[in-house]
C-alpha cells in the first residue's frame, strides 16, 4: 500500500507482467526436447527410444515432455519436420527455406529444380523417420494414422505447388492440377526415392532425374510457348 500526502491509503501499486522470461525458458525446453528426440532416433532407432530417455537427455521432467511435445509418434513426428524445416524446431510449410524460394523463384523450370535440389538434401534425413513410423504402425495404430496423415499432407502441399507453377503461365493446360499434384506426390514419396538411390545413385542424381521427368512432363514444350 502508498500513503498520500493527507495521510490517506491509496491501492497498491500495480506492475505489469513480463512473461518473456517465462516464455523463453519453455522455449528452451522444448528445442532441447526436440535436440534429444533427434538425437536419440538417429541412434536407437523408434523402438528403442523411450520417452524416458527422452526426457532425461533433455535434463526435463517425463510430464514436460508430454505436455510440450505429446507421446513417442508426436516426438518422431516433430524429428521428422524439423528435418523438413532444416532447423532445430518444426515450421510450417509456409515458413520453410526451400518453400519461399520456390514460390520466389519466377519461372517454372527455375521452380521445379530448386524443389529436386531441396528433396536431395531433405529425404535423406526424412524416409528413415517415415520408414520408422510404417514400420511401428504394425503395432501401433497411432504411428500408422501418424504416416498417413503425413502422406495426406504432403498431397496437399503438392497441389500448393502445382497451384505456384500454374501461376508461371507454363504448366500444361489440358494437365489437371489433381493429375500434376498427384504425379509430383508419387515421384517424391519414400518409395521411389527408395526405388532410385537402390539402384546406386546420389540424392543429387535422384534429384536431377525428378527434375527432368517434372520438366518434360509438367511443362509446355519451350517451343511451343508464346
């Protein structure tokens, strides 16, 4: 309480609340169980990581790690988009290096191959998550409904893509943006990139070769373009 000058009581003095260093700390947590998510799946692999050991290496309470992240699929689910982020936390797709530099990019062709060259970097790191999500859905209903819901969204974003490469003025027009986007989801899945580097090529190469099916059979021959 503050005394006036008459000798009265005024009401207490109010401060406002700065929670940023409430905020930064939960932050640091969470980064850190992300870092130990990572760390521990590229090491043990899905079934031999326990949340426990989760929570141990991010120095954090088991409780913590539920309540910021979720259960084991959550955790893997995180590694997996944080790979697709190149960062140490998820992002939305929107906010993704290689997403804005594609929508940057102002040709189709310029479009298609900074998108091959960012899968050779980005699925290298990605299938082995995905593998490990198919393979624990045997089991587990949750990490299958996990890996579907990743497929669906990656259909999605394609036809986001096909949306961007439309805008060029350069796509096919007897070409449906379902059929494009459908095509681009199938060439850049797991399986065929699988399919692919099994047969002894690089992601770069996996990459060039995509680039070259999606320009030839996406795009208006250069000849024929106005």
């Amino acid at each position: 309480m503050v005394s006036d000058k008459l000798g009265g009581v005024t009401s207490p003095v109010k401060r406002s609340y700065d929670g940023s260093g409430r905020r930064a700390a939960a932050e640091r947590r969470r980064l850190a169980i992300l870092a130990a998510a990572q760390e521990l799946f590229a090491e043990g692999g899905y079934a031999a990581t326990s949340v426990q050991a989760v929570a141990d290496r991010a120095g954090v309470a088991l409780d913590t790690v539920y309540a910021t992240v979720g259960r084991k699929p959550q955790l893997l689910l995180a590694v997996h988009d944080m790979a697709l982020a190149e960062g140490p936390a998820p992002v939305p797709a929107e906010q993704r290096d290689y997403v804005r530099a594609v929508r940057e990019a102002t040709s189709a062709e310029a479009k298609i191959r900074t998108y091959a060259a960012a899968l050779a970097r980005i699925l290298p790191r990605t299938i082995p998550v995905m593998r490990a999500l198919r393979e624990a859905g045997a089991t587990e209903p949750e990490c299958a409904a996990q890996y579907d819901a990743i497929s669906e969204r990656r259909a999605a974003n394609m036809r986001l893509l096909v949306a961007d490469l439309r805008s060029t003025g350069e796509l096919r027009p007897e070409l449906s943006d379902d059929d494009a986007a459908d095509l681009v989801w199938s060439l850049n899945s797991p399986e065929w990139f699988g399919l692919v580097t099994g047969r002894g090529r690089t992601p770069e190469q996996y990459a060039a070769l995509l680039a070259d099916v999606l320009l030839r059979t996406l795009l208006i021959p250069r000849e024929s373009r106005p």
